[in-house]
C-alpha cells in the first residue's frame, strides 16, 4: 500500500505494472480490494493505478459529506503526485459516478472510459430521503442497510458462498461514520448527461443483466448519451459484475483499452 495526501486527508492506492496508465475506481460500500484479480491480468499491459476513496480502505476519514467532485479532486491529486497526466478510466458504480466527475473537471486528461454497472442520473428525492435515513443509522453504527443480496445476480447460489464471503468482508472492512458520509455525498450528486454528451472519447458500458439497480433501460440511457459508446454485458451478474464474473470483466476491458 503507498499513499499520497490530498488536502491533508491520506488516500492509500496500489499501482502495478507499466505502459499507458488505467484507473480503476471502486464503488459503494467496497474498497480497491474488489479490483484484485483484475490488477494482475491488466497488469500484464499497463500501468494499473487503483486508490481508495477517502474514508474507504485503507484511506483516512475526513469530515464529509463526501461530493463525487471532492473524490474526484482526490483522484487527481494522486495522479499529479505520481506524475500521471492523462489515463483511461474504470468506475463501477459510485466510481462511475467519480469518474464521470472527473471527467467534467480534467475533460483533458481523460483518454478514454469504463463505467461497470454505473448510471448518469441523480438521485429522485425519494432516493435522497433513503440515503440520508441510511446515514443515519451508520453514524449510529447500524450496519444493517449494507445488504450485499440485492447486489448480487444469484444471491442464494450455493456455489457463490465464498464470493459472498468475501464481499461481506469488504463491506464490514469499512469505517460507518465514512460510510454515512459517502451515502450523504451521494445524495447531492449532479445528473451527468451533459458532460456525456461532450466527451468525444471511447465508452464502454458493462452492465449486469440481472441488475436491480441499473435495469436496461438505464443502460441504453446512458449509450444513447455518449457520443462513441458501446454497450456489454455480463449475463450472469448483478449490480457486482466485476466480482460476479471477473474473467468476462477483464476481458472486456483488455479488449477496449487494447491490452491485448
């Protein structure tokens, strides 16, 4: 693990590799741990950068609520301290959500971009009225909204006892109070179908087909708004695609950054 701090909060992060920089984003409630295997198989290819957002991980907790733009400006100052310029980026979900804040903030160091299982449209304020009634059972250390089986294409397969283990344990690995902040950030975040429709970049969109979160609907949503987007999907998944099916994730995104 290294670090690098940001207006005085520490943000942990890993690299590997070497070649043309790829950032992967985690999202909510998770940490940068989701992206394990896929750091090694794109390791092989690039230089691979994958951080912790403020208060998840192994980065510090700061007073929130944490805004997608605040996540973004953390992003940027790791990129800046390790010297990286411009990137492509992968975000699922809340890291979609960052990653599209980053692109309307540094539109230039964007190269190209991944959302897995992400959205570009704000919450409706009956989704806001949950968020902030989840944060604040996590600020009194209620747990209980963290449910990984609505997440989850097949969430009572018996063969994905470990994968569901594992998730948990990344979940639980999180500090609340961080955790209620994010929730609160999330909440105040901005539509971004009108920066889509500015990035003249390479999109791909990987979807779950049994997400609950992101229906299809969302998804074809999103594709009409870029200008140069392509749309794949993972048939077995949910919301956790780049957990549920790893292999079929990395592929496609060696395949769309030309790893391969």
């Amino acid at each position: 693990m290294m670090q690098v701090h940001v207006d005085g909060v520490k943000i942990a992060y890993d690299e590997l590799g070497s070649g043309a920089t790829l950032v992967l984003l985690h999202g909510y409630p998770l940490s940068r741990a989701m992206w394990d295997t896929h750091m090694t198989t794109l390791a092989s290819h690039a230089r691979v950068v994958r951080i912790d957002f403020r208060g998840m991980g192994e980065s510090a907790f700061a007073p929130g609520p944490y805004l997608m733009e605040s996540l973004a400006a953390d992003v940027a100052g790791v990129l800046d301290a390790i010297g990286v310029d411009r990137a492509g980026f992968v975000g699922h979900s809340m890291g979609g959500y960052v990653a599209m804040a980053f692109a309307r903030m540094f539109t230039e160091r964007v190269e190209r971009l991944a959302l897995l299982c992400s959205r570009l449209d704000a919450d409706d304020p009956e989704r806001r009225v949950q968020r902030s009634q989840y944060a604040d059972q996590l600020e009194h250390g209620d747990m209980s909204s963290l449910r990984i089986e609505p997440l989850l294409g097949d969430p009572i397969a018996e063969d994905q006892q470990n994968l569901r283990n594992r998730i948990q344990a990344l979940v639980q690995a999180n500090n609340p109070q961080a955790l209620a902040q994010m929730q609160r950030g999330l909440a105040l975040r901005d539509a971004s179908f009108d920066i889509a429709e500015e990035l003249d970049m390479p999109v791909l969109l990987i979807a779950g087909r049994r997400d609950q979160l992101v229906p299809a609907q969302q998804v074809s949503a999103m594709a009409a708004a870029f200008p140069r987007a392509s749309v794949e999907w993972c048939e077995r998944s949910g919301h956790l695609a780049p957990l549920e099916e790893p292999e079929r994730v990395s592929e496609l995104l060696s395949a769309f950054l030309g790893l391969r």
